[in-house]
C-alpha cells in the first residue's frame, strides 16, 4: 500500500514539475467576447482546463477580471461583466477548482485597456482577463483598484 501511495505521488509530482514547465505562458490568458456575448469557446475551456491543472499542481490561486466595452449602459454592462466572469468562474469550479482559490472582479466598463471610440477600441475592452497568482508572492485577494 505504501509503494502504491509513493508511486502515485512521484507520477504526481514529476507530471506537475513537467506541466509547470511546459505551460508558463498560462500565468495570464484574455479571452474576448462578442458584443453581449458571455460564452467560452471549446479552446477557451481547453485552455481553462490547463491553468487549472497548473494552479491544482503549483497550489496557486485564480484572478478573473471582466470587462466590457462602454457603448452599453450600466444596466446593461454590469450584469454582462458579471455574467462573463461567472461563466469562466464556473468551468473552474466544474473542473474541481476550489471556490476558496477564485476571486472574481467585475469592473464592466470602467477599465477600458483602449480608451478610444472605435470599433476595434470596444473589442479590446470586451474580455475577460484570468491570471494565476502564487500567494507566496502576491497578495491574494487582491485589493481591488
């Protein structure tokens, strides 16, 4: 029983630091919507799945920051923001993600990245940015801006 349970943990522990090295440009990933759109595509679930094997693996924590563009109204673009964050949320918590490593941000539309009143400006600010975090170096919640 004994060997079972250390050959289980060093799989474990060599797939983790293989996984860890292989994926570092997990750390940050902005998934971007259409106009009133909050549903992730299968390669942004894949993706999902990645960063949380790697935060199951590194033990870190997960920020989800959404945004959306201005040409909406308050009304509007808060529950959109919400509802984008909640979607990309969820499919962590699907994957056995626990609620107690996620912190969710809503800023809807006040932190556009482009503050231009083009079309290309709205889609930059219609995303949904998700950055893991290692509590050992960052403070985790984070304060909010």
């Amino acid at each position: 029983m004994k060997i079972k349970i250390l050959i289980s943990f060093v799989a474990f522990f060599m797939f983790c630091n293989v996984y860890a090295e292989q994926s570092n440009n997990l750390d940050k990933v902005i998934f971007r919507f259409d106009v009133s759109d909050a549903a992730l595509t299968i390669s942004e679930q894949d993706t999902i799945k990645r960063m949380a094997q790697k935060l199951s693996c590194l033990g870190l924590k997960v920020l989800i920051e959404s945004n959306t563009d201005i040409t909406g109204s308050d009304e509007i673009n808060i529950p959109l923001s919400q509802q984008r964050a909640d979607v990309v949320k969820n499919y962590f918590l699907s994957l056995g993600v626990s609620e107690n490593d996620i912190q969710v941000i809503s800023y809807a539309g006040t932190n556009p990245i482009n503050k231009d009143e083009t079309e290309d400006a709205y889609a930059q600010n219609r995303r949904t940015e998700v950055t893991l975090i290692d509590p050992q170096k960052e403070n985790f919640p984070r304060e909010l801006k």
